[in-house]
C-alpha cells in the first residue's frame, strides 16, 4: 500500500479534530512535542552598542525598565509552559524561537518558575540582524540530547549588503531516536511583498540546502524545519523553493509535508494581518516523519497554541495576538504571533 496512503488512513483513524491525548493513547504511545514561538522582541534593558536595542531601553521609545522586562519574562514563561500540556504534563520538548537580543535574555526566561523544573538548555548564536534579534532553541534534557549545533547565514546573490537572521541547525537524539532542527526568522515583508520576495527565496533555498545535506548523509533524516516564514504555506518561498506541500497523499520525491498548509486553509492564523488570520509560523517534516506504524516517533498532528489568554479581547482587535505593546503603548501581553506544535507518537 502507498505510504501517503497509509498515512491519510492513520490520521483518519486516529481523528484530527481532538485536542487532547485520550486515555489509551497516552497508555499506548509515547508522545514528544516539538514547537515554535515568535516571542516579539524578548530585549533586556541594557544598552547594546553593536545592537539597535534604543528603542528598548529605560530611556528609549518603548520605555523599557525592568518592570516591564520581569513581567515580558513570566508572560512569554507562562505561555511556553501551556504549549501541548493536552498532550504531555512536560510540555514541549523542544522548542525553536525567534525575536530575542541575546543568549542572557534566554537564560533569564528559563529560569523563571514557570519553566524552571523543566531545566531547558539554551542553543544560541549571534546573528548580524539589523534589529538586533536572534533565532534559539531550547531543549529539555529529559527528552533530547544534543549532539552538534550550527548556525548558517542567509545570502542573497544580487545584494551583498543584505543581512537578516541565521538560520539555525541543532542535532542530537529525540529519546534515543536521531532527529535534526532547522529554526528559522525568514526576512520580513518590510518594503512590501514584491520587493522583499528575494531574501525570502534566499532563506527558503538555504534551508532547503541545509535539509538537503542532512538528507544526503542519512536518506530517512527525521528534520523538523520552524520558524516565522513571513510567508503562507501557499507562497512560492515555501511551494517552490523549499518545496513544501500540504497534499500528502500528492507528495512527489523530494517534496517536504508542510502540515500547516491546512490551517491557513482554514483560517486559523499564526498571526494577523488587516483583520486576516495566516499562518506565518510553520512546522515541515522530511518524509520519514510520516507516520507507517510508530514503531518509532512519526507525526501525528500539527496544532496553534491560541488559548483564550493568549487572545485581546474586545475592541478593534477582537480576537488578535494579545501583544506586549499596540501602536506604541505598553499592554503587558504576550506576543504578535501565536505559538505553533507538532505532536509525534510512538509506541509505548
């Protein structure tokens, strides 16, 4: 039987529209989370001159203190410790993210007491980004062992001047099984769509080489590619250049499964835009996470983490992001984006 095939009869049988792990299947599979979060511009309050962190200082625009630093801390902590606990009491496994200055500000979030028990361990480098924000990964020891990092950078041929996020590579075991992650910040639509198309096809085409290689070196490589794209899983970016489809039962060799194609499809958004709901934030497997039998971890659903709280209530912006600042005004929220994750299963 055709493995797309086997696959459209296992998420049949299992049902995609439950939100929580029945009683037999957390007695009958193990369950591993792996996520993504835009945490919407995590800077402390320090003045970093190789940064352009002025508008997030005590002095700068935002009028940022540590008041507001501590309480960006515990929201963006509460909201990480919430992420697939339907599924698993431990939450996400891993989790990729983007938006934060630096390796200090990651290590302060960990430690507060909503994710302290976890004992997150932090994958961070630089990036030479114009506003000064990273990509990360951070990973609970309990589930993941890490076996090699790194981070590539973004070129874009005809614009030697462009610069925007890393893209980061972790490796390592995922319980004993070898998986890989590509956490990403693909360059904004700043300028508009059209005009800033390039460093978006530039992003795609490097993780796209980055899963490649992986590949090459092991043709079943479980690697699990996330980030805020700033493209639709409709996009050319994503359809053509990673080549990322959400037709499983159409998958073509050498194609990716993009399971977030069917959310955007449907209206459930990551992020909003002029009142319209899409999906920026994305998680997209390699084929060998498709599952056949779970004898080891294989996908079972992809789902946005867009509880009540985490939602404004009321007014213009009705049903949005709840957000740490709105046109300039502190609003003590969380984040423009809603976090995304990925549930794999494997028999207990």
């Amino acid at each position: 039987m055709n493995k797309h095939l086997i696959f459209a009869l296992i998420v049949l049988a299992f049902g995609l529209g439950i939100n929580r792990a029945s009683a037999q299947e957390q007695q009958a599979y193990k369950v591993g989370l792996v996520g993504f979060y835009n945490l919407e511009n995590l800077f402390d309050t320090i003045n970093d001159p190789n940064k352009d962190d002025e508008e997030f200082l005590p002095q700068g625009g935002n009028q940022w203190n540590t008041e507001k630093y501590i309480s960006k801390l515990h929201n963006m902590a509460y909201a990480i410790s919430t992420i697939g606990t339907d599924w698993s009491p431990d939450g996400v496994a891993v989790l990729g993210m983007s938006e934060m200055e630096n390796r200090t500000v990651l290590e302060d979030l960990v430690a507060q007491p909503e994710l302290k028990d976890r004992n997150y361990q932090v994958v961070h480098y630089d990036s030479p980004d114009r506003r000064g924000v990273d990509v990360a990964l951070i990973y609970n020891p309990k589930y993941f062992k890490l076996t090699n990092s790194k981070s590539y950078r973004t070129i874009v041929p005809d614009d030697p001047e462009f610069i925007t996020r890393d893209q980061l590579v972790v490796s390592g075991l995922f319980d004993g099984e070898p998986m890989h992650f590509i956490v990403m910040h693909w360059p904004s639509r700043y300028g508009g769509e059209k005009r800033s198309l390039p460093g978006r096809v530039a992003a795609a085409t490097l993780c796209r080489h980055i899963a490649d290689s992986l590949l090459n070196e092991d043709a079943n490589a479980k690697v699990i590619m996330m980030g805020d794209f700033n493209d639709y899983p409709t996009n050319q970016s994503v359809t053509k250049h990673l080549r990322a489809t959400g037709y499983v039962d159409k998958l073509k060799e050498g194609e990716f499964y993009n399971p977030m194609f069917e959310l955007h499809q449907k209206g459930i958004g990551t992020n909003y835009y002029r009142d319209v709901p899409g999906v920026l934030d994305q998680t997209i497997i390699t084929p060998a996470l498709l599952p056949t039998d779970y004898s080891s971890y294989q996908f079972k659903n992809a789902k946005v983490h867009n509880k009540e709280f985490l939602k404004q209530h009321g007014g213009k912006y009705n049903g949005y992001p709840f957000r740490t600042f709105g046109s300039g005004v502190w609003m003590g929220g969380y984040s423009d984006h809603f976090p995304v994750y990925v549930i794999l299963l494997k028999k207990a």
